[in-house]
C-alpha cells in the first residue's frame, strides 16, 4: 500500500480538524483559501486513504463517572506478547494498549476508582504475565495534534520556518506557505510572471 500525497493544505485541514473536528468547512476553506466544497472533496479523500479514520468524541469518564485513570505496564510470557495484547484490548475499561520495542505492554483504562484492584486481577489476562505493576494516574491529557502527524512549514521563497503569523496564498494552483508579505510578493513575482530569458 503506498503512503497517500499529502501537500501542505492538507497538513492545515488536519491541524483545524484535530483542534475541533466540528470546525465548519466553510472557515477551514478561509483558512487555507479554498472553497467549502474543495475543502470537503479533500477531506473525504484523507478519509479514504485513512489519515482521518473517524471523527468523535473525546470523553473524559473520569469526569462524570465515579472511574480513575490507571497505568498498567505488564511484560509477558516469552513469544505471547501479540496474544496478550489481543486479549487486553477486549477487556472492560481499556482505553489504549502500547506495546514497546522491548516487548512490554502498556495498558490506560479507566476502570471504577472503587475496584481497580479488583479489575486488574479478573480482567486483565494474567496467565500469560511474568510481572506488571498498575500506577494510578493523576490526569490525562491529549494533544489535540499527535506530534507524529504535525510537521513544520517552511517558506516556500526563503525556506524559513513559519511562525504562526505566516501567510498562505494559492499560486498557480497549489497552495504556498510564506513567513511574510515580502517572501509572498517575491515568489507571486518568480512564478506567476516568469522573465523570458
């Protein structure tokens, strides 16, 4: 499977969508000077090349159930590793399972505060475990952009990295990041109305 293109306008939608995913198209389209419906069509592209694989909620359990986030770190049996994971990710509670190039399972849930002691020994699988130890998390965040996703923008003129005041502008079609009006101007000047040599 090859990796799908991804040119900087779709970078930006993902940025928006990953800050609030009920953002409208028609300020994600002012954002990257695109229409409504071109920031639609892309969208529903990154969906079938499986970038965004869905759109949801974010709920925090914690917040409005008696739950209590919780850390499990578990190393398993030699060769059952895959198997243990598997059978994790169908326990109650478990939000995210990790596993670590050392073979170690990572475990966050958010199991009843009342009973976590009790939910690690009758739901998680320890058959197959030769240790673990369970930290109790004071909070969780998440980003709203996953580090591995957001990249840097440079300017497309000067190669400069873009601050958060640099501008976009469409030029000859495709979407051109600048860090100012000058770099904008200048490259508008290269290739909208190359000198004949």
């Amino acid at each position: 499977m090859t990796q799908p293109e991804i040119d900087d306008t779709d970078r930006e939608i993902l940025r928006l969508l990953a800050e609030n995913a009920r953002r409208p198209y028609s300020t994600i389209a002012e954002a990257v000077n695109l229409s409504a419906p071109s920031v639609s069509a892309r969208v529903r592209q990154l969906e079938q090349d499986d970038v965004i694989r869905r759109f949801t909620v974010d709920l925090d359990l914690t917040q409005y159930e008696n739950r209590i986030h919780v850390m499990v770190r578990l190393r398993s049996e030699l060769g059952k590793t895959d198997s243990l994971r598997e059978s994790i990710l169908k326990a109650p509670y478990v939000e995210h399972v990790f596993t670590t190039a050392e073979g170690e399972v990572v475990v966050v849930a958010t199991p009843p505060r009342t009973t976590v002691g009790n939910w690690v020994q009758h739901s998680l699988p320890l058959s197959d475990v030769r240790r673990y130890d369970v930290q109790l998390l004071s909070s969780a965040t998440r980003s709203a952009y996953a580090n591995g996703t957001e990249s840097v923008l440079t300017c497309a003129h000067c190669g400069t990295t873009i601050s958060e005041d640099g501008l976009a502008t469409r030029v000859g079609g495709s979407l051109q990041q600048f860090c100012c009006k000058d770099c904008e101007t200048a490259f508008k000047g290269e290739h909208e109305n190359p000198q004949e040599k």
